[in-house]
C-alpha cells in the first residue's frame, strides 16, 4: 500500500473545492458538537492533529480553549498562524507529521482527530498514532475522533462521485476493498472546461466495534459513539464520531 501523499492531495485545486463546502455556519456547528462532547474545548488545553488551515482550532480558540495545531502542510500552517495573530488567539500552530507527535505525555485535556484525518497510514503506523494520542492527554483526558460513517458509505456506495463548483468540478473513481476496509480512489479535477489535475488517495474505515478494540488496546478506557448529530451512532448517520476517554 502506498503511504498517502499529503502535498499531492492537498494542492490548490483541493481547496477551490473544498473551502466551498465549508460556510462558517457548518464550523460553528461543528465546535458545538465538540463542545458538547468534551467541555474542556471550552477552557482547556486542546491539540488538533490534523488541523488544516485551523478551521476548527481556531474557532475553539474564540471560545476560550488553548489550542495547539499540528499539520504537515506549511501553507495551511502559515494562514493559521496570521489568523490566531490577527485574532489576538491564544492558539499555536506548528509544521509536524501527525505520525511523529512532539509535545511532552499528558497535556492536553482535549486531542482531536477531526474531520478524517485518522486512518490514512497502514494499520500499524495508525495504531501507533492513536498510543501516541493517549499518552499526549492528561489522565481522565478526551479523544475525539471523526470519520466517515463505514456503515453509511457502503450502503450509499457510488463507484463514481461528482463533486461541482460552478462549471467545474471533480470526479473520484471510487473502490471499496472489503478484505482491507480501504477506500481506494482515483480523482480528477476539471476547470475552466479542461483537466487541471489528478490525485489517488485511500484511508482506512472502521465499524464501530473493530475502532472500539484498536482504542482500548490504545490504552483509552472508556469509547462511545455518536452520530453528527451528537446522538447514539444508527445507519443513518453519515459520519460516525468516537469520544474515547484515558484512564483518570
């Protein structure tokens, strides 16, 4: 399996798309949910792994959390930091691999592996990631972890998917290996009526009893599941959130 390619994947073609999707009001429902789940996001030291552009960061940091930002992406780095500066946050942001965690065991009361970014490594690396995780909280400290809905995808499952922005768009060719529980997939993008770029990319998804025995061999005590919704995790829920708890 090849290891996923982030500065391949997200390029700039990635975010015309993507930012499309992603209104302030979907970011404030978001940190919501978060802190609905996990009081701390409201007053206690947070690390989002994973952060992007410091979407979510960002947001818990006007609300009072103290945030750390992890990403490998310099420039989705660099927009957060002038963000947290312009704001007067106190949020840091730092260029790391999500798989090479820095900061001294047990001191964050909240880590985040928000909006799919757990699961794109091979399954030893992404055990790892989560040990590592629970080391990095404080006891009686939260995960919360977002991802697509296993369930959900392969009951709405679509080889092909179509994703437009005025006259353009793109395209995933999509395969599902069930021996694996990877999504394989091929994109195109398209604008301006011409083929700008490609990108493969695969991640791994999890039913919920098989990331619930990864958690607790993780060192995490206690892991429950929720819909987006916040509501006990059905069929019908596109996204499936896990809150996994490190002894107190």
């Amino acid at each position: 399996m090849a290891e996923f390619d982030y500065d391949a994947f997200f390029n700039d073609h990635y975010d015309y798309f993507v930012q499309a999707q992603l209104p302030p009001e979907r970011t404030h429902a978001e940190a919501d949910l978060i802190a609905r789940l996990a009081p701390a996001a409201s007053s206690g030291a947070v690390l989002d792994i994973g952060c992007g552009t410091g979407r979510i960061a960002l947001e818990l940091a006007r609300r009072g959390a103290r945030v750390t930002g992890f990403d490998t992406n310099t420039r989705y780095i660099e927009h957060a930091r002038a963000q947290a500066q312009a704001d007067g946050l106190a949020a840091t942001f730092t260029v790391a691999d999500m798989r090479e965690l820095g900061p001294a065991a047990g001191q964050f009361d909240l880590i985040l592996l928000w909006s799919n970014t757990f699961g794109y490594f091979g399954d030893a690396t992404n055990r790892a990631q989560l040990a590592a995780a629970c080391k990095l909280l404080r006891p009686g400290g939260v995960l919360l972890l977002d991802q697509h809905n296993r369930d959900w995808i392969i009951r709405h499952w679509q080889d092909t998917l179509v994703v437009r922005q005025g006259d353009d768009y793109f395209m995933d060719e999509n395969v599902f290996d069930l021996l694996t529980g990877r999504t394989l997939n091929q994109r195109t993008y398209v604008r301006d009526g011409r083929v700008v770029g490609h990108a493969r990319f695969n991640s791994r998804l999890f039913c919920p009893p098989e990331l619930a025995s990864w958690l607790q061999d993780a060192g995490f005590a206690t892991v429950t599941f929720c819909g987006e919704d916040g509501e006990l995790l059905t069929l019908k829920h596109r996204r499936q959130v896990v809150m996994a708890g490190r002894p107190s």
